[in-house]
C-alpha cells in the first residue's frame, strides 16, 4: 500500500468522524469562512435572492478583515475609493480618492449595520476543517473550540491575504528587539526617536515608510528588488463632491465607471507587453527621475524587470521618505537576524531597537489554509499538491457544493478587487439558487471541464508579463502562476456570467 493510499484512507475516516460530530447541528443552507469584503458581501446577495439562512464563521471577534488586521501608519487602499467599495453599496461620503484603512472599515462595519448581517455571523470561530459528506450533502466545518457547523453549500471567504508572512532569514527568533508585522501593528509601541529597520519594499512599505521617518531618529530600508513605482493622484474629496454623490447617485456611477474603465486601460500596461507598457514604464522613470536627484539611489531603486510583472506601487511621499536625512536604503542582501539587528552578507551589523516586517503574507499555491475534504474524503491539498486549479477560480472537480472567493487564478493585477469579487459573488448566488431550485444534493463540476479551462488559462498566462522571468508572490518557486487571471475583468465578469450546468453533475437529493 502507498502512502499516499494510507493518508486517503485516513483522510476519508477523519471526513466521517468530522462528519458525525456535526450530524447534530441543524444545516445552514450557506456556511460562508471568513467576515472580509467576500464573505460579507456574498451574505448580502444571497440575502437580497430571499436566502437568510446564512451562517458566516469569522475567526477574529470583529468584521473587516484586511481593513481590520492592516492598521499600520498609512494603511490605505491603492485603487481608488470609488471603485474599491460595492457597487451595490456606493459611499458618498469617501473623504478622499483613496481612502485610509479606519475609513474602509467604517464603510464594512456600517455595511454590516445596514444590511442587518451581524445575525449570521459566529465570532471567534477559526474554522480548522471543512469536510464534504457525500450520503447528506453536507459541509461540515470544525472550529478550533470545538464547535461544528454544517451547511448544504460551502464558501470559502477567508481571504487571499490574511495570515501575516515572514521571509525565511535565518535568526529571526534571536532578535532581542521589538518585532511588528505590517499586519498586526503594534499602536502601544513607540517609534519616536528610535533605530527601526524595515524589511520589505513592497505595497505596505511604501506606506509605512514615510510614516516612520516623521518618527524614527534613525529609518534603515532593507531592499530585494526595487518596485516600479507610481505617482498616486491622492486628493481630498471636496463637500460639494459628496452632495452632488448624494443627490444624484448616477454622477457616482459614472465616475466609478470612468475609474474601471480607466483600470480598464492598465491591464494593456500591465498584463501584456504592449506600447502601453512601455509608456508605463516611461511615467514611472519620470517619477523616479523628477524625486530622486542623487543619481546612485536612483541607480538602486530603479527596477530591472518589465513593468507589471511583479505589483506596481502607487506613491508620491515614498522617495522623498527614503532621502530625509534620518533615512538609509540598504540593498545589500541580509545574511540574518542578530540579537542587535540585521547582519547584511558584506559583514555589516545593522543595529535596531525595532525590525517591521513588511514582508506580505503566507499565499499558498498549493495548499489550503486548513484541510478541505470533498468526495470521499480526498484531500484538496493534495489535488493541489502540484499548483492549485479550479474551474472558472470558484469549484473543484471533486469538491461539490464548494465555492471559492479569490480561488485560483482569480487574482486582478490592473483592477479593483471587489470587482472581481462582485463576479464570484453573483455566480455563488446563482450557484446556490440552483442547487434550492432543483433540489440537488450536490452541484459537482466535471474533471473535464476544470482541466479545459485550465489548460486555456496557462496557455494564455504563458504570454503575460508576470510570467516573463521575474520572482514575484504570483508564482511558485518553479515558476507555476496560480494566482493571477490573465485579461481584463470584464472578460472574467464574462465568464462568471452564466452557471454553465453542461460543465456540472447534478446529483438530485
Ligand atoms: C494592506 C492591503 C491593502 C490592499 N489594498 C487593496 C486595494 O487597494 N485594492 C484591491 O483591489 N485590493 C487590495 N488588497 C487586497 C485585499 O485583500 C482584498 O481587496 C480584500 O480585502 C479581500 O477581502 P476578503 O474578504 O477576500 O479577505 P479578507 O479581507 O482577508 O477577509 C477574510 C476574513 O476571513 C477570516 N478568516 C481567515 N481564516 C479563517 C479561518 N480559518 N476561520 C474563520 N475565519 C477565517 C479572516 O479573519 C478575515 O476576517 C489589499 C490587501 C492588503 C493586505
């Protein structure tokens, strides 16, 4: 017998005893994983089609994800608050054009008011298992306290982004300093006047950097690679903006509109070698060019790979933050963590009283934040042992009733989020309006219909500039793309258009 037969077999025993453990809890017809934007918003539309009977489980005792946990000085969104909201629930009131992290929570926790959502959620329950029971078509999902709960359909919302990263440096225990991630920032501790290192020059740094030079005595930036950055065109919404939003909503659709559109436009820079991404990358030596005079630090933070293969940033204080004279760019690589501070490869002791890491976040390619068990207990980290695939990025061969938020392939370079979330949203709704309607025990995707679709969807990856040569989080270490989808959100709004039944078994209850 092989191992790999062993751990099937196991898996199928702990689905059943999983199983048998929730036989007892009454089954929602909708467990939705996680209290972000995804989970929230699907409650909302499911809601709106007369499906009440949600349960969502949120492992923290708030609402809000991202916007919740990323609290760091200068937290804010880079796409523009307009288009970075619902269109289902627009906000007149966006104090500027991209908005701070407080903001974005403020405008989810009133959208939880608003739409009367606090009912369905279950604080503090950080789901560990999610089992598929083939004889009941049920989803039961375990929580750390030992709670189950079932439901007829499976969302999977817990968020692309959620559990902080750490790079692999050896020593990073020993650091005998104040250690803070980007994603759990620490409000009690003080920044003023000390030795902080920064490690990470990606979307969060760029924010907190120029918050902590106006404190830091002494800012040390720790570079891999530069990022092509942006200038962010950052203003302050005027009141007569918001009266005109109030008035007359359709002026704020149009301008949301005009921002897709606009965003729209970007994905020719940034998904495919094009003349756009050669202008692209133009605006962005220009803006390396007109901020940093000194020509070696220019020479340093200039990027040697095509624009829009790795994330581009948006910035305007990040270079200036960089030249004040308390501020140090440092791109020799880091040979490890001391007790005192970073040591860099040439010998150098970089001494702190704080390291930030600004180091992103744990995206899995392959695994699964927890174990998933579809039909017959089979793992889904082991169907995805070798790069994670999905149909259209939302079910899986083999997973019936599961829907996945930001599944694979599903990630936007050029665009909102939650315009894409819009999609897999509208497609669970009608996911689950079926399954109700028909009466069907399990709604299961076809083999082949997952495997066409991704054959089409790594052959057009093949001519994308994330997969052009350089390293970025879009990849795995051999350079598989499970993250991205490669065209426009309109062509992928397309595709989640219409539940295509032909690429489904319906199994009757
Ligand atoms: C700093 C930052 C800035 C960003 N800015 C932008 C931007 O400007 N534009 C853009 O388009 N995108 C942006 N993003 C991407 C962002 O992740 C998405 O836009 C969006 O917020 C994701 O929402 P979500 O609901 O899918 O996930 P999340 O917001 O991460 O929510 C997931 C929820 O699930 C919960 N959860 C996780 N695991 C479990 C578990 N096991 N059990 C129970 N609950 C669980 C989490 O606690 C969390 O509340 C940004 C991301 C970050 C980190």
């Amino acid at each position: 017998m092989t191992n790999a037969t062993t751990s099937r077999k196991g898996t199928a025993k702990a689905a059943t005893t999983s199983a048998k453990r929730a036989s007892n809890v009454k089954p929602a017809t909708v467990l939705i994983v996680g209290a972000g934007f995804a989970g929230l918003g699907t409650a909302i539309r499911l809601q709106q089609a007369g499906i009440r009977n949600i349960v969502i489980l949120e492992r923290a005792s708030a609402v809000g994800g991202t916007w919740r946990d990323n609290s760091y000085p200068g937290a804010a969104c880079d796409i523009p608050s307009n288009l970075y909201s619902y269109s289902f629930d627009p906000n007149p009131d966006w104090s500027r054009s991209f908005s701070g992290s407080a903001e974005i929570l403020s405008y989810i926790e009133a959208m939880v008011e608003r739409f009367g959502l606090q009912q369905y959620i279950r604080f503090n329950q950080n789901v560990t298992d999610l089992s598929y029971d083939d004889d009941h078509g049920l989803w039961h999902a375990s929580t750390e306290g030992g709670a189950s709960f079932s439901g007829r359909v499976a969302v999977m919302a817990q968020g692309p982004l959620s559990n902080p990263g750490f790079p692999a440096i050896p020593g990073i225990e020993d650091f005998k300093g104040k250690t803070v991630h980007s994603a759990a920032w620490d409000h009690d501790y003080d920044f003023r006047g000390k030795r902080v290192g920064v490690i990470g020059t990606g979307a969060s740094a760029i924010q907190i950097i120029p918050e902590l030079a106006k404190q830091a005595g002494k800012l040390t930036v720790f570079q891999r690679t530069p990022a092509w950055v942006m200038p962010r065109p950052d203003f302050e919404t005027p009141d007569w903006q918001k009266t005109l939003f109030r008035k007359v909503p359709a002026s704020q659709s149009a301008l949301r509109k005009g921002l897709y559109l606009a965003h729209e436009s970007m994905a020719l820079a940034v998904i495919w070698q094009s003349p756009v991404t050669r202008l692209a990358e133009r605006l962005g030596r220009w803006h390396l060019r007109r901020q940093v005079k000194d020509r070696w630090l220019r020479r340093q933070l200039t990027p040697d790979y095509r624009i829009g293969c790795k994330r581009i940033l948006v910035s305007n204080d990040y270079y200036p933050a960089l030249q004040q004279p308390n501020s140090k760019l440092i791109t020799w690589p880091i040979a490890r963590i001391s007790e005192n501070g970073v040591r860099t490869v040439e010998g150098i002791e970089h001494q702190f009283d704080a390291i930030v890491y600004a180091t992103g976040f744990e995206v899995s390619h392959s695994g699964t934040p927890f174990p998933v068990r579809g039909s017959a207990g089979r793992l889904l980290a082991d169907d995805w042992a070798r790069g994670a695939q999905a149909y259209k990025s939302i079910n899986v061969a083999g997973y019936p009733n599961l829907f996945l938020t930001f599944g694979p392939n599903s990630g936007p370079g050029h665009n909102s989020a939650l315009v894409y979330m819009e999609s897999q949203i509208d497609y669970i709704v009608k996911g689950v309006k079926t399954i109700l309607k028909r009466n069907l025990k399990a709604l299961a995707v076809k083999d082949r219909a997952q495997d066409e679709y991704n054959a089409g969807i790594q052959k057009r990856l093949a001519r994308t500039n994330w997969n052009s040569g350089c390293k970025s989080w879009y990849l795995t270490e051999d350079g598989f793309n499970a993250t991205m989808y490669p065209g426009f959100a309109t062509q992928y709004a397309n595709q989640m258009s219409e539940l295509e039944l032909r690429d489904y078994t319906l199994i009757t209850a």
